[in-house]
C-alpha cells in the first residue's frame, strides 16, 4: 500500500509517521493543529503518544489506526509491552503518564477494529517452576488515596470507565440504605468525585473507615482490571496463574 509521510512537530521533538496516501491530508491537518498547542513533549515517544490522543479526540478511526500503527511500529509495542517501553526510554513520571495515557486514549477503537497487540507473556507467568502469589494491599503513602485512583482513572480511561461507573453507582446506591446512611452523609459516588471538578469530599470524610474500606478495595480492582486486559487475558485465566 502506498504510503506519504506526515511530519508531527511540537517544540523541538518531531516525529514522522507514514499513513495510506488517501489519509495523509486529514492526518496532516491534524499534525498542523496539534503543533499549535504550546504544551512541549520532552521527547520523541512522547510527542508521538499525545499525538495519538488527539486523533483519537478529533480524527476519524481510520486515523487513528494509522497514527496507532505507526508507533506500534516505530517502538516496538506489538511485542514488548508499552510499560517495558517507557521503562527503557527512561521517562520521567510526568512523561510516562503521557505516553501511556496517548497509547491507551485508542484502546477502544482499536479493539472495535480489531484486536489491541498483546505483548509476550511476562516472564513471571511464562514458567510453571514459579509459584506465585497475588496480595492486596491498603493505602499508599498518602494523605489522600484517591490520588492513586486519579492515575488510574486518567491514564486507563477506557479500560476503567465503565467498571468504575458501575461501581460507583453500586457503592453510592449501598450508601442510602437507611442502616447505614449516617456514617455516609456525602455518599460514596466515586465516579462524579473523579470526573467533575471541586466535588471530591474533605480527607477526613475520606479517611473515615466507612468510606476508605471499600474505595481501597475498588482501586485494588481496578490495579487487577488494568492487569489483565493489558495482558489480553480474562480475569478467569489470571487468576489460574495464582497458585
């Protein structure tokens, strides 16, 4: 298939992804208005994911696709793993938040247009001589836990925003139950605190055990979600790989 050459430029870092030549014009004009915007990637892998993220906010899925292939070409994501990837590009957290939140911004498209590239097997779940062990643990240290789910939540959007919706709803409807409304006076609707701004409730609301058990538990699940769809297995065939 004939290809052209789009040139992404922002900053001083640029990257040259080739599309089918019946895509280049709409790729271009995107290229050209996200060189416009004023944020400044610090690298190469960088400027190629947020590039991502904007054909996935303004493009077409064919876009997408192509800009997507490009730099599963270009880094090597159909068989090392994206997290291997920004490990060894030695990213920052600031820069690697951005790169896989660009990568995964195409996931559902992706996925309705074929199938997402699933790396190697991890070398931990690739021998049967290694036993292992799944724990889940409490709060990070932090003042406020939520900031953990904020990460997730931002960079795994679209693996994460059905699940948590669901969640949520179910934990806030639980939170009415006339039993136990009074220790939950601000609810427990974790989604709306995690989308709209200025209504997430005060860290001692947070902290009360009431509110931070189960919401701790819902950021372990949510680890668990990210998991196993990055490892393109069913939740039933991660947990086989427990022993």
């Amino acid at each position: 298939m004939a290809e052209r050459i789009v040139r992404v430029d922002r900053g001083s870092h640029s990257s040259e992804i080739g599309v089918a030549i019946e895509l280049a014009d709409n790729v271009q004009a995107l290229a050209n208005s996200f060189s416009a915007d004023a944020t400044q990637p610090h690298s190469a892998i960088e400027l190629h994911a947020a590039f991502i993220q904007h054909c996935v906010d303004f493009g077409s899925s064919e876009v997408v696709l192509a800009v997507f292939d490009s730099f599963c070409l270009t880094y090597g994501t159909a068989t090392s793993d994206i997290h291997v990837v920004v490990w060894t590009h030695g990213l920052d957290e600031a820069a690697a938040r951005c790169v896989l939140k660009g990568y995964f911004s195409a996931w559902s498209i992706v996925n309705n247009h074929g199938t997402w590239p699933t790396a190697s097997t991890p070398a931990l779940f690739a021998s049967d001589s290694v036993g292992l062990m799944a724990m889940f643990g409490g709060q990070r240290g932090t003042s406020n836990y939520l900031d953990e789910a904020e990460w997730l939540f931002d960079v795994y959007h679209p693996l994460l925003t059905d699940y948590v919706s669901r969640m949520s709803a179910f934990l806030h409807r639980e939170s009415q139950d006339k039993r136990v409304s009074f220790v939950y006076p601000k609810g427990l609707d974790v989604f709306t605190w995690l989308t709209t701004v200025n209504t997430m409730p005060d860290e001692l609301y947070l902290l009360s055990i009431p509110v931070c058990q189960p919401l701790v538990a819902l950021i372990q699940l949510m680890h668990v979600m990210v998991l196993y769809k990055t490892l393109g297995v069913s939740p039933g065939d991660l947990a086989k790989r427990f022993k």
